[in-house]
C-alpha cells in the first residue's frame, strides 16, 4: 500500500514544468511591468477587480484567500452557459453529478452523498443569499455580472456546508439608467437560447429590471432501444424581476423575484459502463435485451420516459442601511422548489426497476444580518446573525419488472441553524495586517421521520450539534500592488441523519482544519495568485455497507480521515495591448488515510449467488491511501483573447478556452476511472463601432472529445453518463445603454 500511494504522489515530469512555469512567470511579467504602473487605466490595461470574500468590497489583492475571479466577458467567452460550466475556468475544481445532484468538488474536498437533508461541501451564494438544494443548485446564468470561486474552506464568514469553499454569483442590480439587452443563440442539436435584459426608472429613487432566458434543445442523445435521436431533448427556462427603492442616500431596499422551470433527462441518460470489454449491466444475461456502451447512446425501454423536472420560486429582500461609522444590511430569503427524477436503473432495454424519485416541496427560509464598519481605520471589521431553516421531503416510488409504480419510502427532515460570527483585521504596522474571527453555530436535525410501504413511519431524536470555526491570518504588503500572507482557515459539514438506512446513529459533522501561505500581485498589466496548503480533514461523512436485519444496506457514518495538500494559481497579463491571457494551474494530492470500509459493486457470478446472479451486490473494501474521488492530480486552464481593430471603429475579438485534467476516480474505491482528457472551445465575436450591435461564432469541444460527466453504480447495472460532444453556434445580440 505505501508503495502505490508514493506512486501516486509523484507528480509527472509535465505537471512539474507547467506548475513550475506558472510560479516563473509571475515575477518576470512583474518587472516587466513595472515601468507601467503609474501609468494611467487605458483599454490596454487590466480591469481592477473588487471582490466580496471577506463579506465587504475589497482590492482582489488585498483579500487573503485564493480566489478565481469569473467576468460576464469571461463566462461568454469560455461558452458557460449554467454554473457547472465554471469547473473549466477553475483550476482544482471538478464537476460531481449523482443522476441530477450536482456536488462541485475543490481542492479534492467534496460530498458522494445523495440523503435527505444533505449538502453540499460547496457553498453556492447568488447575491449574498445561500442556495441549500442541490438539485437546484447548478443554476442557468441569468445576468450574471461576475462568479468568485473561493478555494478552501470559509467556515467563518459563510457557515457550515463551506469545507471545500464557495462559490459567490452576482447578478446585476437594477438602475434608474435604461438599459435593453436582447440575445438570440442557435447551434449544434437544434438548440435555441434566446436572452433579454431591461431595466429603467419608474421615478428618480425607484429603478425596475426583468431578465429572462429560454433554452429549448433536441439534445445529442439517441435512444437506440426507440430510435429516438431526441431523447435527450430539454428546455429550461428562468425570469427574475428586481425592484430597487432608495428613498435617501443611507437607506435602500432591492426586492428579487426568481422563477425558474426545467425538464432535462441530459444527467439521466446513460450508456452501459464498459469494463473490460464487457458492459456492466444485469441485461447482457437476458435474450433480446438491448445494450450500448457508446457515447451519446441509451438503450431504455420506449415507454419508460426518463426526465428530469424542477420549478423554483424565489423571494429575496436585501435592505441596507449606512449609519455613518458602519453599513448595516439585512438579508432574508424564502425558496419553494419541486423536483422530479423518473430515473432507469438498468441501463438498458429490460423494465428493471424503474424508480420515480421526488424531492416534493423543499422550502428554506433565511435572514441574515450584516454589519460592516467603514474604510478608512486601522481597524475593519464585520459582525453578523444568521438563521436558517430548510425543510425537505422526499418520496420515492418505484415499479419492479414492470409492476404497477407503488410508493417504496419516503424521508422528512427539518435543518435548522443559529450562527453569530464576526471577522477583524487590524493593521499592526505599515506593510502588517492581523485577521482574526470566529463563528459559533448552533445546527439541529428535526422532525426527521422514515416510513415506507410495509411499516409505519418511524420519527428520529432531534440531533444538535454546536460549532465553532476559528480563522487568523497574517498578510504583509510588500507595496500597494503585491503581498503575501498566511492563514489558518476551519470549517464543517453539518450533522445529518442516514433516513432510511435502518439505525437511528447519527453522522456526525465534517471538520476541515487549513494551513495556506499564498502570494498576490495586481498591477495595470499583471494580476496573480499562488498558493499552497494543507488540509487535516477528519470525520468525513462516508458511505459503506453493513447487513442490517440480514439485508445488506449502505450506510452513511464518519468511517474516514484524510489528507490534502497542494498549490494552485493563476495569471492574468496582456503581453501587448491587443493580448490578453488567463492561465491557471492546479496540483492537488488527496487520499484517504483511514478508510476501512468504501463501498465497492462486484458482479455476482458465482452458482451460489442463485436469484441474485448477474447482479451487482453491495460490498466493502479498505481504501486507505487511496486516491479520494473527483480529486485529479492536475487541472490546468488556458484562455487567451486577442482583439482585432477594424477600420470603421468595430472590433472582432478572438478568443479559447483550453483546459485540461489528468485521471481521476469517480468513487472511493477507485474502481471506475476518468482518463485525463482535454477540451478546446473557440469564439469569435464582432462588435459594432457603436457597441449596440455584436455577433459571434463558436464552438465548444472543438476537439470533440469523449468523457464521462458521472458513473452511477446500482444493484442491476453500471451507468456511464458522457458530456456533451462538440458543438457550434451563432449569435447575435443588441445593446441599448
């Protein structure tokens, strides 16, 4: 074992040299540069970039946490379209999806449970306001303004469920200024986006905005068992309206309206996983039954439909109130989600079981209270409350070789959460600066009930657990562009319960203890990070299987510890005024140190197997020192942006995105791998001379390259779940500003 896991920490010779290359660059850009810093901000010059990670407006240099940064222009350029997309422009990060559950990974801390009440080990905030669900989470990008990515964990300043970070969406505020935005998309698959933005004042102190989008597609995915080439078909759309009342110059109120609609079975097709040759699914035993194990192919049975469906509904009310020595401002929030999964476990013709899971009516409400001192004093502060209450019920039905669908089980809990928190930082000295903060929070599990079709429902303790999540950093400025600092950042994932599994044990709450020592630098023409760190990360909240009432059943407990470490960074720069570059890099090692007991899915093949052959039954196996899931040694991404003057005063700007990943396991025991693999988008975007007008052409995975979103294990079958092949598009857009 400790000659595979020494095997596995040694980074490849191309790693090295491109991580090695990265660190290189930013001292010689800088002295390259440094005759330019008193210059002033030109078009050829780097945009300056205020961030809100310490829950104010700061110099993205100033902030001592690793933060990637995402533009409006940026998102565009790399074709994101929702939230996952950002894992491409995000060194370290990595999409995780169970059917249509998506739980981002960073630096190798993320979550393979799918439980009522769980979460994700990333928070996703979108204009300062928590978005618990994760089936809801992997939001369209509807007006964003901006994405911060914060790497490590933000216990203190953003509560629990923050272990790997967060993930900070701003959208645009309305104004008292007209302003009309309408975009019309069309490419590969038959897909159509169609965009709009408008806002305006009604009076001089009350502005009005509407955004919209609606994406309907065919989708690339063939069912072959139907022939039906839109089986992947989907559409989704969103509408938010904002109001924005500021009665005097202290005090304003911006009341957000969100809506949103999607049926999408893209997460939900899979092929059969292939391993060896051999698909992995109980139907290759069964005459007549058919099987794909390619790309964009399913094999489900033709009157079995299998969709994804979510409405949201979304109040948020953001009052602020400036009081002269500090800004108060009040969030609170209330969401109404339904979802539906009609999810095929066999992964091919045959009706196996056929499971239609609901997550009915989700509802969450917060408030949150902020309290900012002003800038200006050797002192800074921020002091807050937060409340939360989430409550989630889940039903499942199923049908079983075709039987009538019958109601299985369901599950019911309610999260709540109480939490004081407050962060300082005091300049010690000229270049020295002191941060230090601290949150309690007091979490409980309750009302959490178990019932299912042959017994009566059974209700669970209420499960409280209080914490607290320490920060200190130490920062020194080297000059008003650069410094350098060192923290020590905690955080937790909340106590849950395993509803359904047949023990009333609770899973007690995740810690994540960092150490990171980091480097910043943003001139006119060079902005950068780099950073390195070490995670002691213990108590995770893991999944095995135990016999239980003689019946084998996965359990969810705290059976691991592990170790992460690691350095990221990334680099803007414009080697000439027309070129502008974003590079980043990533080297992450995360294994598991103790872990006796991960989840495996052998294939009964033996006689005494008896009604059970060919299935895949649940097993267990040590997977200590292994590789921990969606954890690639390394990630790398590259995305420069040339722009072209044309006579006449347009422009046409050329721009890619490339990013790169090496191998990584899907699971814990490190059965079902992904081979590195890399994608190439390319766009090219005219805008007129006035700005009103704009049109682009791209592509997004030029290279088309084949490679697996998800690899979903059940008792009938492996399922293999492939990203979208190469697509390409037009678009056309007008501006009035």
């Amino acid at each position: 074992m400790r000659t595979r896991e020494l095997e596995k920490a040694r980074p490849t010779f191309a790693t090295a040299a491109v991580v090695a290359s990265l660190i290189a660059a930013v001292p010689a850009a800088a002295q390259a540069t440094a005759a330019s810093q008193a210059a002033p901000v030109s078009s050829s010059q780097l945009q300056e970039i205020v961030v809100t990670a310490q829950r104010r407006a700061e110099p993205i240099q100033d902030v001592p946490i690793a933060i990637t940064y995402l533009s409006a222009k940026r998102l565009t350029r790399s074709g994101a379209t929702s939230l996952s997309d950002i894992a491409a422009l995000t060194p370290g990060m990595v999409n995780y999806y169970a059917s249509a559950f998506w739980q981002p990974t960073i630096r190798g801390v993320g979550s393979l449970l799918i439980t009522n009440g769980s979460a994700s080990n990333v928070g996703v905030y979108i204009d300062g306001f928590y978005s618990p669900n994760i089936e809801a989470s992997d939001i369209q990008l509807l007006n964003v303004q901006s994405i911060q990515v914060l790497e490590g964990p933000q216990g203190t300043l953003f509560g629990r469920n923050t272990t790997g970070g967060a993930i900070l969406v701003d959208t645009s505020p309305p104004s008292t200024t007209t302003n009309l935005m309408a975009k019309v998309d069309w490419s590969s698959y038959n897909t159509q986006k169609y965009q709009t933005y408008f806002t305006t004042g009604i009076t001089h102190d009350l502005a009005f905005d509407v955004a919209g989008m609606l994406t309907q597609s065919d989708g690339w995915i063939h069912n072959i068992t139907a022939d039906n080439r839109d089986a992947g078909a989907y559409r989704d759309y969103a509408v938010r309206l904002g109001l924005l009342y500021t009665p005097t110059d202290n005090l304003s109120f911006l009341l957000h309206y969100y809506h949103s609609g999607s049926s999408d079975p893209t997460n939900l097709l899979f092929s059969a996983y292939e391993k060896n040759g051999v698909p992995q699914v109980y139907g290759r035993f069964i005459p007549g039954s058919i099987i794909t194990t390619s790309p964009y192919e399913t094999a489900y049975p033709a009157d079995q439909p299998v969709d994804f469906k979510l409405h949201t509904n979304v109040f948020q009310l953001t009052a602020k109130y400036d009081f002269g020595v500090a800004t108060l401002t009040s969030y609170t929030q209330y969401r109404k989600e339904y979802g539906e999964q009609f999810i095929q476990e066999g992964f091919d013709s045959v009706p196996t079981l056929y499971l239609d899971i609901t997550e009915s009516d989700p509802r969450t409400f917060s408030q949150e209270f902020l309290v900012n001192s002003k800038p200006g004093s050797r002192l800074q502060w921020t002091a807050g409350a937060f409340i939360f209450d989430y409550r989630d019920l889940w039903p499942t039905y199923g049908s079983i070789f075709g039987s009538p669908m019958s109601l299985l089980a369901g599950s019911a809990s309610t999260n709540r959460e109480f939490a004081g928190y407050f962060n300082l930082t005091y300049q010690l000295a000229r270049k020295w600066f002191l941060t230090g903060g601290f949150r309690y929070t007091h979490d409980e599990v309750s009302e959490a009930a178990y019932y299912a079709a042959d017994f009566p429902a059974e209700s669970y303790p209420t499960l409280t657990n209080n914490r607290g999540t320490p920060r200190a950093v130490l920062r020194y400025q080297i000059n008003p562009q650069s410094s350098v600092y060192a923290s020590f950042s905690t955080g937790f994932k909340a106590a849950l319960y395993d509803l359904g599994a047949g023990t009333k044990t609770p899973v007690l709450p995740e810690s994540l203890k960092a150490y990171e020592i980091g480097y910043k630098l943003a001139t006119p023409r060079v902005r950068a990070h780099i950073s390195g760190y070490f995670y002691n990360y213990s108590d995770l909240q893991v999944e095995s299987y135990e016999v239980v009432n003689n019946v084998t059943v996965a359990l969810y407990n705290n059976a691991a510890a592990s170790r992460i470490w690691g350095f990221d960074g990334g680099l803007d720069f414009r080697i000439i005024p027309a070129l502008q570059i974003h590079l980043g890099a990533a080297y992450t090692h995360a294994i598991y140190v103790d872990y006796t007991a991960a989840p495996t899915y052998p294939e009964c093949l033996s006689a005494a197997c008896g009604n059970a052959y060919g299935l895949y039954l649940n097993s267990s196996t040590n997977a200590s020192g292994f590789d921990m899931p969606n954890a690639p040694r390394f990630t790398g991404t590259f995305s420069p942006v040339y722009t072209i003057g044309i006579p006449g005063g347009s422009s046409l700007a050329l721009s890619a995105t490339y990013y790169y990943t090496s191998s990584y396991y899907f699971d814990s025991a490190d059965a079902f791998k992904e081979h590195p693999y890399s994608t190439l988008g390319l766009r090219a975007e005219w805008t007129s001379a006035s700005g009103h007008w704009s049109g682009a052409l791209y592509g997004n995975n030029v290279t088309d390259t084949h490679y697996l979103t998800q690899v979903l294990p059940g008792n009938f079958g492996i399922g293999a779940a492939w990203a979208e092949p190469i697509s390409i598009g037009v678009s056309v857009s007008y501006r009035l500003h």
